[in-house]
C-alpha cells in the first residue's frame, strides 16, 4: 500500500476549511442558542424527509443558499429564532413552538 506523500496531505488539509464542519452545541450554551439549534435541526429532518437538496430548499424558502448551508451546519449565531421559525413555518404551517 502506498501511503500519501506529506506534500498530498498538506495539499488535503489545505482544501478543508472550517466552513466544512457541522457545529455541535456546546454543554454551556444559553437556552436562546438551544432553541436556535432544535430549528436548525428540524430543517435537517426536513431536507432528509423531502429527500431534497439544499438547493431545492432554498428556492422553496426564497432563501439565499448560503443561509440555508449555515441552518445545516447549525452556524446558529447567523440567525435569530423568530427568522427561523418562521421560514419554517413556510415548510409546515402546524409546526408548535414549545418552550419547557
């Protein structure tokens, strides 16, 4: 087996950006941040329901597609929870919003 050279690696490591990389919620995030990632989440299931790309949903929204690829990789702190939630409920008009 032959194994990349360190040129090919750096090349790699090169090509991968932040941008790349799902958020994940920190332990410590503030209730806001924790309902701001449960909307992105549930676009998510949406664009898997739909078997959709995120292309696809942009149209449907009117939404640049930028902003659609930020709600996928949870960059929450682009959004506000009442632009969210209301984009989503463009995709299900019986969507609840339930603080507990």
């Amino acid at each position: 087996m032959k194994y990349p050279t360190n040129s090919e690696i750096q090349e790699i490591l090169n090509a991968v950006s932040d941008d790349d990389f799902i958020d994940l919620l920190p332990q410590d995030a503030s209730n806001v941040d924790k309902i701001k990632y449960q909307l992105c989440k549930k676009v998510v299931s949406y664009i898997q329901k739909e078997k959709i790309t995120q292309a696809e949903l942009s149209r449907r929204l009117d939404v640049d597609r930028s902003r659609i690829n930020w709600i996928v990789k949870y960059r929450i702190e682009h959004f506000t929870i009442d632009w969210l939630y209301e984009h989503i409920e463009k995709l299900d008009p019986d969507v609840k919003l339930k603080v507990s």
